[in-house]
C-alpha cells in the first residue's frame, strides 16, 4: 500500500479527497504548477479546513482599490478594512500592471483578490491580484477580451465572473458576461451575454448564482433589472426580477450566502435586498447615511460594507449593514487620509463574501 504522504501521481485529479491515516485528517488534492496556488511542479495534498476567515486572520477583511479622483485622476492605491470592526481604513500596497486606475471591479476567493479592468483615466482591460490576507503589491493575472470601466464582477470560491461595463466603442453599455478561474492565472473566457446592454451595475453571489442589478443602458437610461446566471456553468443571464427603483450608477452590491443587498437609483441612499436562491423583485432594506453614487462594496457573512462614492463630491465614508436584518447603515469608518480624494470608483472585495458558501 502506498505511503499516504508521498506526493500524489500526476494522474490524481485536483479537487480530489482522500483520508491521511497518518495526520488523521482529511486531504484534498491541489494541482501544479508552480504559481497556481501550489509549492510543487506537481502539486500536493493539503489538508480540508472548516474554519473562516474570522478564525484564519481574526476577521474577514474587506479590500479596496483604485479609484477616480476630479478629473478623472487615478490611483494605484489599495487600502483594507477588517469587516468585522469598525475604523479607517490602511495601508495594503499598491496597483501594479496598470499603475492607476479607476471605475474597475473587484471579485476573489477565500485567498486571492481580482482587480479587473478599469481606466487611468483611459480604459483598459488588465487583472491583477492580491492575496488578501497578507499585504503587498499586486501581480498581474492576465487580461479580460474588451476594454472597459463600470463593469462590475461578482464570484464563487473559484470562479470569477465580470459583466457590463462602458468601453470607447460604446460607452453606454455592453452585454458581455466573461470568466476567470481565481487559483490561476490568464485571460478571461466568455461566459454569455446579460439581458440587456448597461454599465455601472450592483452584483452580489451565492456560492451558486451570480446576481447583476440595475445600471445605465445606452441611452443612457437607468435600470431596474435584475439578471441572474449560474456561476459554475456558461450561458446568457436570465431575468430574476426588479429593483424597488431604476439606478444609473449604482453603489454595488454585497451578499452572505443567502441574501444580496443591493443600492438603487443615482445619487440617493436607497438599499434593497433579495433572497438569491429564489426569483423576485427586491424589497426595501433602509438607507446609507449618505446619499451617494459610485460607492464600492464588499461583505462577510454577516456585514455588508458600502466604501466611498460621489455627491457628487467624493467622499471618504465607509457604512455596514447586517445583512440579514433590515434597517439604516451605521458609520463604520473612513478611508484614509492618502486614499480619500481618490475614494469614488474604487474596486472592492473581501474573503468572506457569499460567493463562498
């Protein structure tokens, strides 16, 4: 019988489970090479942990960066919050590929982040990535097939999926829908197409559904749909239902596993939510302290998180919700002095969003 220790043929499947009769615990198989979340050419068993974020790194952390300043100056700032507390914001790193950025979208697994796409202040259409419980710089991960800012993205634990957006060629909105796989790096791949052509949209995720709400359509006309697709297949977006009130630039979106909270109409403090394993239109949820437009969002399983936005002046604040009542934000902090001015447009994402499970 083999030694369960040694290092598992090339033939094993990553994903694969065994038992270790040695360590008593239970394994799963992550595959190689090198730079895809593994320390061998080959890859390697590691063992199947059942605790969160909250236990890993004392809290889920919630990330943001980029972002516009007037006129439409970037950064390449990224500041983190730990989701479950309350103060400003710090120091993460910095933007690598595309130095500056703004109006991009942010998704993640338990351990990597995505910045996707964005402007400086012309579009582009790179990915970079973090992994979120350290600090550092951002390394690229590859590119998306269209440049864009006001795409919005929304992800599984291992999928990530970006929807939307205004590029040169038409700055009211497309429709296309794409996907990465998050432990890798590369391009993104097609996924489908949304139901209607719009930008600036608020997404949120089970570990199964990928939620895309409201937006600017072409016109530009502001939007009440409520598009859905299922985050491990491919496939055109179908209708889940509508928002209480139509948005143009929304102030994103965040979920737990079971309910998405969702920001309605430009430039007001209105939230909705949704149960996304069902379909329906969203119900009131209560207010923002401030009424805004352009804010970015991130989530653990029990806080939604709404950072930044415009008044259109930009503004620093950062409020929560609990998810899973009903009622007002509360003030949990500011951005930091360095990353204030820079604070609307911003890409968010946190390791302990819905998304996960």
């Amino acid at each position: 019988m083999p030694n369960p220790n040694e290092l598992a043929p090339l033939t094993v499947t990553p994903g694969a489970l065994r038992f270790n009769t040695d360590s008593m615990k239970l394994e799963y198989y992550r595959g190689g090479p090198v730079g895809f979340g593994t320390t061998t050419q080959t890859g390697e068993w590691v063992n199947l942990t059942t605790d969160s974020p909250d236990i890993q790194t004392g809290g889920a952390r919630g990330v943001f960066g980029g972002g516009f300043d007037s006129p439409l100056a970037s950064t390449n700032i990224i500041e983190y919050i730990t989701i479950s507390t309350t103060g400003n914001s710090q120091d993460f790193g910095d933007l690598a590929v595309d130095s500056t950025r703004g109006g991009g979208s942010g998704c993640s697994s338990s351990t990597r982040g995505l910045f996707i796409s964005g402007g400086s202040p012309a579009r582009n259409n790179s990915i970079e990535f973090v992994t979120i419980s350290s600090t550092g710089n951002a390394q690229n991960f590859g590119d998306i097939s269209y440049t864009a800012f006001y795409l919005s993205a929304c992800s599984s634990s291992t999928r990530g999926v970006c929807a939307g957006g205004s590029t040169s060629a038409s700055p009211g909105g497309v429709n296309n829908i794409e996907y990465v796989t998050i432990a890798s790096t590369g391009n993104s791949q097609d996924f489908g197409d949304l139901t209607a052509t719009r930008n600036a949209l608020a997404s949120c995720s089970s570990s199964t559904r990928g939620i895309f709400s409201g937006g600017y359509a072409p016109s530009p006309t502001a939007s009440n749909i409520i598009d859905f697709v299922t985050i491990a297949s491919t496939g055109n977006a179908a209708d889940f239902g509508d928002l209480t009130k139509t948005v143009g630039y929304t102030n994103g979106g965040c979920s737990n596993a079971t309910r998405g909270i969702l920001t309605t109409e430009t430039n007001t403090n209105t939230i909705n939510y949704i149960t996304i394993s069902t379909l329906g239109n969203a119900q009131d949820f209560g207010d923002l302290t401030t009424p805004r437009f352009l804010a970015s969002s991130c989530s653990s399983s029990t806080r939604g998180v709404f950072g930044g936005g415009q008044t259109p002046t930009r503004i620093n604040t950062i409020d929560y919700v609990t998810i899973m009542t009903t009622g007002n934000a509360i003030d949990f902090g500011d951005f930091s002095s360095s990353y204030s001015s820079f604070s609307s447009q911003t890409s968010a994402f946190s390791n302990g969003h819905g998304g996960l499970g």
